[in-house]
C-alpha cells in the first residue's frame, strides 16, 4: 500500500511540480525509514456497557475507538464519547437496528468487520451520521443482502467499502447505492464477494454519480457485459485483478467505455491468468486509451521480447511484478515505445540481471527488487557495466533482495540524479573503490543485511562522492568497529539520519561522530557497546534529536554519559529529545548507581533529573532488582547503605595512598570481605563437614546397606510449586510409595545453608532438582544447585549412583543459566517433563526413584 502511495505522489508531483523535489524526496524518506505506526494504540478503557456486552477502548486523544467482545458483544454497542473513529469488530452481535447509531452523529469513520454472526441491518440505522465519510462493513461473512434504503443519510460518504461480505448477486447491491442516496461517493470497494458475472445494468442505480474509484478484485468474475460501467461517467480507476476474465471481453468494455468519453486513468489487470504475452488485442486497445498506469503483476510472461508490447504513448506506470519473466528484450522498453514510461516496475522475476537493456531515459523508479531464484535454484544478479549510461532521470533505484555479490566503480555510472539506491537484503559483500563516486545526488542508501565486513573493513574510499547523502542504513552488516585513522562519515558531512543497528560494535568514538554535524537520528541498537568513559556527543558537537541505544551491554552511567545526555537534552527548544536505553544490562547497586543519584540530586538540571526519574529502562541485577526500573532504584537509593559503602571504598583508596596502615586496611578487607562472604565460608565449612563425614563413612560399612529416611529431596522453585504439588501427589500416595523431602521455601538467603537442609540432603537417596527458567533466575535456587553437585562429588565413589536427578519444566533460557546448571544440562541425562504424557513421564520417575543403591 505505501508503495502505490508512495508511487501515486510520484506521479502527482512528476506531473505538476519541479522545482521543490528535494523536501519532497526528504518527506517521503523520513516515510520510507520510520513509517507511521499502523497499530493503533488503544490505552483507554471505556466503562463497560452492560446492555450490550461490548468491550472499547480509545486512543489517547480518544480520536479511535474500538469495541470487540467475542461471545459477550451482543449488541451495538452504546458510545457515548465523541470519536472521530469508530470500528466495531468481532462481536456476535447478529443485527443493526434503527437507533443504534443515532448518537453517532459526530463520526466521519466507521468500520463494522469480522462480525460473523451478523445477518441484518436495518433501512434507517444511518440516517443520522450525516458527517461520515467512510464506512466499511466488510468480513461479515453471514451478511448476505442489504436493502435498498440502507446508506439512507449518508449524504457525505466518500468512500464506501463492502470487501467480503457473503453477498452473491451485484443486482442486489447496487440499488443502495443510488445516486440521490449517496450523492458524495468517490471510492467503492466491493471485492471479494462472489458475484462471478456484472449485468448490463448492474450500475444502472449510480447514474449520474461521480465515483472515481471501483474495485472489483476477486470476485470469481467470468463475465463482465461490454456496457455495465457506462453509468460511471467520471471513473478513473477500475480494479478487476484476480478474476477470470479473458482478454475479449476486458477490450470490448474498454472501447465501450472510451468511445463514450470515460478516460480511465488506472486499470488493474493483475492475476488474471494471462499466460505467455500480454494478450496484444488487449494491449493495442489500451494503447489508444487514456490509461497511465497499467498494472499486469501475477500474470505469467516468461520473455518479454521487443515487440511484446505495442507503442503505448500514455503509459506512465507500469507493473510487471511477479510475472515470472526470466528474460526481456533489449528493446522491450526503449524510449519510443514508451516515451512518458516513469515507473517500471520488475520485482519478484527471476531476471539475472541487467544486461543491455536500455530503458525508457526517463524513468523515475525502477524496482528490480527481489529478482534472485528459489533457495534450491538461485540467481546471481549481475549488472553490467554502462547499463545505466542513459538513465539520466533515474531518481530511485530498488536493487534490494537480489544476490548482487559486488558492485564496482564502473556499475553505477548514469546516475547522477538518483536519489535513492536500496540494496538491502542482498549478498554485498565487495565494495568497490569509488563505487558510489557517480551517484552525486544520493540522498538515501540502503546497505541493511548484507555481508559487508565479511571479508573486508569499510573504508572511506568507498564512499567517497556520497556529499549529499542525508540516510545511510547500515543495520546487520557485521560491522565491529570504525576507524579514526580512516573516518568514513568524513564523506558524508551532511548525514541526518544513520542506523547502525544490529552490528557488532563495542564502543564508538567522538572522533568518528565528529564530521555529523547535521545527525538528526542515530540508531546504535542491538549491538555490544558499553558504557562510555569519555564524553561522545559532547566532545563531538553532534547532538541527534533522537538516539537509540536499546538492546546494548550498557551497565551503568558514566559521568561522561551523564554529561552527554545532559548535552542531548539541553536548549532543543520545542523539539521532543528521545535517548532509549532500554534492554540493557543496568546493574543497580551502590557502586554503578550512587554516584549518579548523587550527582543528579546536586547537580542535575530538572530536564535531567526528569529524564532518569521518568525513565523506563530497567535494572538486570542483582535479583532483587531484576526486571524493575532503574527509575525506582535510583528513588529509592538507600542514602545510609550506600554512604557505609562510600566510606569503605575510600578507605581503600587510602590503603593504596598510606602505606603506613596497611595493616589495618588488611584488617577492614579481611573483615569485609568474611562478612559479604560468610555464606560461603559457612558453605565451604558444611562441605568440609560432610567431606569429612564421607571420608569417615568409606571405612564403615558397605554402601548398599546405607538407609535413607527419604526417597528423594526435591529442590525447586516457588514458582513451580504446583507442578511439585502434582509429582509429591504422584510419588508419595501411589505405589511404590515413596517419601519425599520438600521444603518449604520461605526462608531466606541468608538462612538457607542451615543444618537440616544439608541433614535432609544427607538422608535422602536422591536429589531431584526441578529446572525451570524461575529456578535458573532464582540466586537462591543458584546456590542449592551447587550445593547439590558439590554433594555429589563428595559422594562420587566410583560406583553408578548418581544422587542427582534433573527434571526440566518447560523451555530455559541459556541467559540465565549459571555455568552449574549449564554443565548439569550438558553432561547429564535430564527428564523432560511432557504435558502431552503425564503417565509415562510418571512412571518413569517412580522407577528411577525405587532403584536400590
Ligand atoms: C442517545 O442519547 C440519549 C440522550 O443522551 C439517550 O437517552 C439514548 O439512550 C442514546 N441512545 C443510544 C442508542 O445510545
Ligand atoms: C441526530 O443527531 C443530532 C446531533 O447532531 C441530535 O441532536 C439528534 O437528536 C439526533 N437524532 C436522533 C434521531 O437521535
Ligand atoms: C477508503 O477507506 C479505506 C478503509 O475503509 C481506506 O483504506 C482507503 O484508503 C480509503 N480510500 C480513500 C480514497 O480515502
Ligand atoms: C471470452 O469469453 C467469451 C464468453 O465466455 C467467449 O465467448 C469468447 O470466445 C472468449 N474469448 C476468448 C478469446 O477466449
Ligand atoms: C524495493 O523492493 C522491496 C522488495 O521487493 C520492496 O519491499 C520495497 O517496497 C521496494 N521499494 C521501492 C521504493 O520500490
Ligand atoms: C532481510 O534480512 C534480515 C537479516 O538477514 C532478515 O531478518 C529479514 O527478515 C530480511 N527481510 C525480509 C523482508 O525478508
Ligand atoms: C581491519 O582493520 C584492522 C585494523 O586496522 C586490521 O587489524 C584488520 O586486519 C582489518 N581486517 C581486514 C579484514 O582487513
Ligand atoms: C551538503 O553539505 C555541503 C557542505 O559540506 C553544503 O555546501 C551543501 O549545501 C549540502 N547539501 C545539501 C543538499 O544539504
Ligand atoms: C518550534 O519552534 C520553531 C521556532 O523556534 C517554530 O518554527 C516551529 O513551528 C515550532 N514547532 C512546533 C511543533 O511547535
Ligand atoms: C557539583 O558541582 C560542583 C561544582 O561544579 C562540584 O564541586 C561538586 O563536586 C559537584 N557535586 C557532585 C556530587 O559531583
């Protein structure tokens, strides 16, 4: 859809304007780079209204609102807000009665889709909504008729979409369209509803309309009558793709329609079974109609030779999409026979290249995308040199997923006033010298996904020429570092927006940034960059209006960054500053955050202090913090604790300063380091213990005679208490009876490593640990692990008892696995646990569990 818009405005200003083509260009790259978010963002929830059963929610600005409901939407429901929008969609409401819009007078668009169970709305219902402008009822597949009267009110409709629906007969349909009922309809779309043939008089009813547009796609059409669209004086656009209709036909209602003045300015004939050629019958007429923009895509013409079409002086648009052309004539395009031809369009073919072929001079855009075979059998496209020569006029070339290996200094030479080149997607990975040298007017260059660090690092030679470039998109192309020596960006001094997301970039310099002076956007995204320890965008003078930085290895702030974002954020007037550190890895403790907080509460501007304390980016570690905002942390900063903090590191600055109380500075380490470390230590003592007491049991009697009070000794996490609840279920009251050991799990960390555990450890046969992704995350769950293979190993006799059993629930993520965990999942045998085969996975266990030692 944005293509055709996209294509549409083209033309528009092709025709009408020259002079300003560069905003123009600029406006529809900012589109292309950053397209508007389609999904709407519905935050408010409406009150509920009970006499209907419907749910709606609203937009911000309550300019959208949409009401669902499945089983409980009965009725239309009552709102009482004034939207400019409204779409009613999937309820089970199964009429419209009159009154049920009655309040809506304000709405200019309505949309009533996907209600399956709707069968009847009733003549009148619009009657108020004299201000809608568009109104679809459409994906109602029980709605099967409407009634003549229906759009009754409507008197400023535009644009009137009915797409599948299950209506049958367009003689039924047509009546309610009726002139004097919707005198102000532009646009109707009835596709996609099976009515396989149009009557004569099927538009009888729109005479002396003004509609424009009519598409008529899918809809099983074999026959159209040679005058069915002569009612339709003024239309401009017909949409007849994906039917069944042959070539014969199409032309004898196109001859009609041009010998009775109607100048179609678009015709779409795409899918429409053509094989082997364009049908030249068809394509002569067409040839004498007023047509500009044909569209043929989804046919199938595997050569198109130089005389497949005939001279078509008004053709100014033409698409050959998917038509599965494998070769087209040198002269199949040439400016004679298509000497307005603007833009031509040729993606998803299996064309290996271009060779030779000289296209229309004055061609605007030529989309050669997407031309590069099956996985089984693909296509290496290749450009030849000098194929460009002509194209003089060329503002955008689409190169982008082909298998284009390596562009030279020779491949582009022509095109001095391309604007934009897409090579995305593809398989670049050699740039020549001076490549780009010819394209002096590129303003935007797509580069994302291709191989180009593979082999080679990116140097500034091959972007020389790039002056005016204001876009260049690096995303995922392996990319690990710029150099200073070699500043690539020293070519493109007027670069406004440049995405490096998705490489493999620790850190970025000041000195790279330095020659954007213009950078508007710069998106450092899905790399590895850490904190920064020296000042970049203050040093550099480049100063973005929007920075991103989400998904890095950033785990802290640096004094620098502080100055830095400081720098982003100030004196930007009534531009909106946008910095994203989301998805980071934020430690939020005293040693990466307390000098922050600190620093803000001094010497923080309110912008700043507003920036980190209404941020969202959220802390990784410790657990405590986990997946919380560094926002909160920072609020909530102990001042005390982390004071007591400050003082011991300065105390051993003063250890390093004054030698002279080294020993006491020992003394404090010695004392600090026991204290944060007593659960070790008491940890490593239990060890001893128990190595000890293993020591002592291997002179004692056999093992085999060894008796355990428990079974089993089950370590897991809260969060998997039901499935445990389930297996003790499972285990304990059924044969063979077995006894397990499940702790409750409230206590805390400090507490944990307590005699009885490690008793109950020792008097249980098994250890089974329940691995989840809770129990992964869990620092407490952590230390049990170790605890229990650190028991393990004590145990290890030489014989084939293995205490440990692990039983994985569900997926676990690799991030949080401790090298333990890790290492247990590698080297031993683990029991999945299988929903689809409780039994089994039962009894399995139970047989594991009753084994003799
Ligand atoms: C329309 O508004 C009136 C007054 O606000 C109210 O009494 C009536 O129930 C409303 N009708 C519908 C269908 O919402
Ligand atoms: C139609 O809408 C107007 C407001 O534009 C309102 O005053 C009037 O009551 C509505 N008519 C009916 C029948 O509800
Ligand atoms: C007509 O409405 C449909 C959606 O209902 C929209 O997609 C389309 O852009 C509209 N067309 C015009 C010309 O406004
Ligand atoms: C096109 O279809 C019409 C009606 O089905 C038929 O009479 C005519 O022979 C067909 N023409 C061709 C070329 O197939
Ligand atoms: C370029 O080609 C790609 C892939 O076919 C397509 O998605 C994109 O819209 C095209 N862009 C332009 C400007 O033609
Ligand atoms: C382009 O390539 C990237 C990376 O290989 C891939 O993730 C993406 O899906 C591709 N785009 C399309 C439209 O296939
Ligand atoms: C890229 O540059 C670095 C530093 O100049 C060099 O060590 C490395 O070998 C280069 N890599 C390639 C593939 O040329
Ligand atoms: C690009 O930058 C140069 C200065 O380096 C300037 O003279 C020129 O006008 C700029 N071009 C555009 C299109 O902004
Ligand atoms: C921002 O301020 C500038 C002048 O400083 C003004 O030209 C522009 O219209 C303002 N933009 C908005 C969105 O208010
Ligand atoms: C705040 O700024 C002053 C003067 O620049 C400086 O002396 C002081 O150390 C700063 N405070 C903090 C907490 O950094």
């Amino acid at each position: 859809m944005l293509l055709i818009r996209y294509l549409w405005l083209l033309l528009c200003y092709a025709q009408y304007a020259r002079g300003n083509l560069i905003d123009f260009y600029e406006e529809l790259n900012n589109e292309f780079l950053y397209p508007q978010e389609k999904t709407e963002e519905l935050p408010i929830e409406l009150e509920p209204d009970r006499e209907s059963g419907c749910l709606c929610r609203a937009s911000e600005n309550i300019r959208i609102i949409v009401c669902f409901g499945n089983y409980g939407c009965k009725k239309f429901p009552k709102v009482t807000l004034h939207s400019e929008i409204l779409k009613v969609r999937t309820t089970v409401m199964e009429e419209i009665v009159r009154g049920d819009l009655d309040n809506l007078s304000h709405l200019q668009v309505l949309e009533i889709e996907a209600n399956h169970q709707l069968k009847y709305i009733e003549p009148g219902v619009f009657r108020n909504l004299t201000n809608l402008r568009q109104l679809s009822i459409s994906y109602n597949t029980l709605l099967h008729t409407i009634n003549d009267k229906i759009f009754e009110g409507l008197v400023n409709l535009h644009n009137l979409t009915l797409v599948n629906n299950g209506f049958h007969n367009i003689m039924q349909l047509t009546p309610a369209f009726h002139t004097s009922l919707l005198p102000s309809l532009r646009a109707l779309d009835i596709s996609e509803n099976i009515f396989e043939s149009i009557p004569e008089d099927a538009f009888h009813p729109l005479r002396g309309t003004n509609l424009m547009k009519l598409d008529l796609c899918l809809c099983r059409l074999d026959f159209i009558h040679k005058n069915s669209f002569l009612p339709l004086r003024n239309l401009k656009e017909l949409r007849i793709g994906e039917n069944d209709l042959n070539s014969t036909m199409i032309s004898n209602f196109l001859v009609k329609m041009k010998d009775d003045g109607i100048n179609l300015i678009h015709l779409d004939l795409s899918g429409m079974g053509f094989r082997k050629q364009p049908p030249r019958n068809l394509m002569n007429i067409i040839a004498t109609t007023t047509i500009r923009r044909l569209i043929l895509a989804k046919n199938q013409f595997e050569y198109i030779c130089d005389d497949t079409f005939p001279r078509m002086v008004n053709i100014e648009l033409l698409d050959l999409r998917k038509v599965l052309v494998i070769n087209i004539g040198p002269q199949a395009f040439n400016p004679h026979k298509f000497p307005n031809l603007k833009v031509l369009l040729l993606s998803g073919n299996n064309l290996p290249g271009m060779h030779k072929t000289p296209l229309s001079d004055q061609l605007l855009l030529l989309d050669l995308s997407d031309n590069k075979g099956s996985p089984t059998n693909p296509l290496y496209y290749d450009i030849d040199r000098d194929t460009f020569l002509q194209s003089k006029e060329l503002k955008i070339l689409n190169l982008s997923f082909n298998r284009i290996k390596a562009i030279f200094d020779y491949t582009f030479i022509g095109l001095e006033n391309l604007q934009i080149l897409r090579l995305e997607n593809g398989t670049l990975y050699h740039i020549g010298d001076g490549s780009f040298k010819p394209l002096k007017r590129l303003q935007m260059l797509n580069l994302a996904n291709n191989p180009l660090e593979a082999n080679k690092n990116l140097t500034s030679t091959m972007f020389e020429g790039l002056n005016e470039l204001k876009i260049l998109i690096l995303q995922n192309c392996g990319i690990k570092r710029f150099y200073d020596d070699d500043n690539i960006f020293e070519m493109m001094p007027n670069l406004t927006h440049l995405i490096l997301r998705n490489n493999q970039m620790y850190y970025i310099t000041a000195e790279i940034l330095k020659p954007l002076k213009l950078l508007q956007v710069l998106d450092l995204s899905e790399n590895l960059l850490i904190s920064w320890w020296k000042p970049l965008f203050l040093a550099s003078g480049v100063k973005p209006i929007k920075l991103y930085l989400t998904n890095n290895k950033i785990s802290h702030f640096s004094m620098s960054m502080i100055y830095d974002i400081s720098y982003l954020l100030e004196n930007r007037g009534n531009q909106t500053v946008e910095i994203n550190f989301m998805d980071n890895i934020f430690i939020c403790d005293c040693s990466s955050m307390y000098q922050t907080h600190r620093w803000l509460q001094t010497n923080g501007t309110a912008l700043l202090r507003q920036f980190f304390y209404k941020s969202n980016f959220q802390c990784s570690s410790p657990d405590v913090w986990e997946d919380k905002r560094v926002a909160d942390y920072l609020s909530s900063i102990k001042t005390l604790h982390c004071l007591m903090y400050e003082k011991i590191t300065n105390v051993m600055v003063l250890v390093w300063t004054a030698p002279s109380i080294v020993t006491i500075g020992l003394v404090i380490i010695i004392v600090t380091i026991t204290y944060k470390y007593r659960m070790y230590i008491r940890y490593w003592l239990f060890l001893a213990k128990i190595a000890f007491g293993r020591n002592f049991k291997k002179t004692a009697p056999k093992p085999e005679t060894k008796s355990y009070k428990y079974d089993a000794f089950v370590s897991y996490c809260n969060d998997d208490r039901e499935f445990v609840m389930d297996m003790i279920n499972q285990l304990e009251s059924q044969p063979p009876y077995l006894k397990l050991c499940v702790y409750e799990r409230d206590f805390e960390i400090g507490s944990f490593i307590s005699e009885s555990v490690m008793n109950s450890i020792n008097e249980s046969k098994y250890v089974i640990l329940i691995i989840s992704n809770s129990f992964a995350k869990s620092q407490w769950c952590r230390w049990e692990t170790q605890l229990a293979e650190y028991h393990r190993i004590f145990l290890e006799d030489g014989t084939s008892y293995d205490p440990l059993v692990l039983i994985r629930v569900g997926e676990v993520q690799s991030k949080y696995l401790t090298t333990t965990l890790k290492y247990l999942l590698k080297t031993k045998i683990y029991h999945l646990w299988d929903e689809s085969n409780q039994e089994e996975f039962w009894t399995r266990l139970r047989n594991i569990l009753k084994k003799k030692v």
